[in-house]
C-alpha cells in the first residue's frame, strides 16, 4: 500500500493523477499545510523540506517501506514501480527526463511566483508582476512550440504531462490565457479528458483554494512560521 501525504494543490495533484493512471493501490493522508502540519517533526522525517506531496510506500523495492520526497523523485518511482508512463528506451528515456526536470525547475517555480505576485502578495509589486507573468507566457510558449512537433511532452503521454498539467490548470491566476497557445490547449484538453486525470482530480477537490491566506494561514505559508529554523 503506498499513504500519499497529500493537500490539493498542482504538486500534490500529480501523485493521485499518476496512481490513477497506474492503477496502484493507495491511500490519502491529509497533510494541512494551511495549517501548519508540514511543520511537524513526523512529517519532517520524510519530508525535510517541509512540502508536500511525499509518499511512503509498504513496498519498497527491497520489500521493506520507503519513504519518498519531491514530486519528479516519486513520479519516478512510481513509473518504476508499475512499468507504465515512463519510456524504456534510452534515448526517448532521456528525452522524457528533460522535459520533467524542466518542469520541476521552470514549470513549477516560476508558475508558482506569477500565481504568488498576481493573487496572494500583501502587496501589488509591478515589477514582480511583470516578471514572472512575462516568464510565465515565456514558458508557455515553450511548451506550445514542443507540443507543434510531438503529441505529448515526452512523444507519448507520460509522467512528464502529469507533472505539468496540474499546474497549467492555474492558467488564469498565471495572466496566461489558452486561447494563445493552440498546441499547448489541445494537449490540454486531451489530458483534461482522462477519467484517471479527473479521478486524480477530485480529492479534496472542495479544500482547493479559491481565496488568498490571510493571518495566520499567510504566517505559515509565506511569513514568520514558513521561515523558522528547524
Ligand atoms: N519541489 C517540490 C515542491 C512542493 C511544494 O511546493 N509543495 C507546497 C504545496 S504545492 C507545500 O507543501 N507548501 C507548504 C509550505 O511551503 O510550507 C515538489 O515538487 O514536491
């Protein structure tokens, strides 16, 4: 049995998507990170970075448990584990890690500050702003250009797609709209259609957040809590 420890946002979306799509058997164990439960010296152990998703697994590859932080590190592991999603071959294998280190480097972090300086920043920082929605139309545009010449992002549908769409679903929070990016909304759209994918989706689908944090979730998330050593 693999506990995913687990809130609904993009990164945490990608691990039930995935599970979903591998058809592994699972479980969710709620993580609040709007209330500070990453924070908590049990989570630490398998999570030292203090983020979710992280996963343990009663399996592991030596038949004892493993537990597993970062979300490319578990979206490999689990394409291990079950032999799907994931090329063979070396090259297109390369191929695909390429394209998932850059949505782990690019993709995620710069879509995820234009979301922070668009929506949840105390204040309306102009130069932030523009800086990351430019970076954010940036990458887009990356990504349509790659999708013009393969279906999907590592030729055919992997874990590198589930690990980006999760995060093109905030398009409108990133000052992006699909509509300028054709390619981009078609592998979209295909991916919006899975039932895996919407299965994936609908956990804890009603704690998604629809308002910016303030007080104290903002304390925990982005202030003096988030920053405290530990
Ligand atoms: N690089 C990490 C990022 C994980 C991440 O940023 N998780 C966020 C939610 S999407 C989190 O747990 N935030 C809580 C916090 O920062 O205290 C991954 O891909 O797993």
């Amino acid at each position: 049995m693999i506990d995913v420890y687990f809130w609904p946002t993009p990164n945490g979306y990608k691990i039930t998507i995935a599970l979903e799509e591998m058809g592994l058997p699972y479980r969710v164990v709620p993580i609040d990170i709007s209330h500070g439960e990453q924070f908590k010296p049990e989570f630490l152990k398998i999570s030292p970075n203090n983020k979710m998703p992280a996963i343990i697994d009663s399996d592991g590859p030596d038949g004892k448990p493993i537990s597993i932080f970062e979300s490319g590190a578990i979206l490999l592991y689990l394409a291990e584990k079950s032999g799907k999603l994931m090329p063979t071959d070396a090259r297109r294998r390369y191929n695909a890690l390429e394209w998932l280190m850059f949505q782990m480097a690019s993709v995620g972090p710069m879509l995820g500050q234009a979301h922070h300086f668009r929506r949840y920043a105390p204040e309306q920082i102009q130069y932030a702003i523009d800086r990351y929605t430019n970076e954010a139309r940036r990458i887009y545009g990356v990504i349509d250009k790659r999708l013009s010449e393969v279906p999907y992002l590592a030729g055919d549908y992997s874990i590198v797609d589930i690990a980006t769409y999760p995060w093109l679903r905030h398009h409108r929070a990133q000052g992006q709209n699909l509509a300028d990016f054709p390619q981009l909304k078609r592998w979209y759209e295909a991916i919006e259609g899975r039932p895996a994918v919407q299965r994936g989706l609908a956990h804890m689908s009603d704690q998604v957040r629809r308002e910016p944090p303030k007080g104290e979730e903002w304390e925990i998330l982005f202030g003096k809590k988030q920053f405290e050593r530990r």
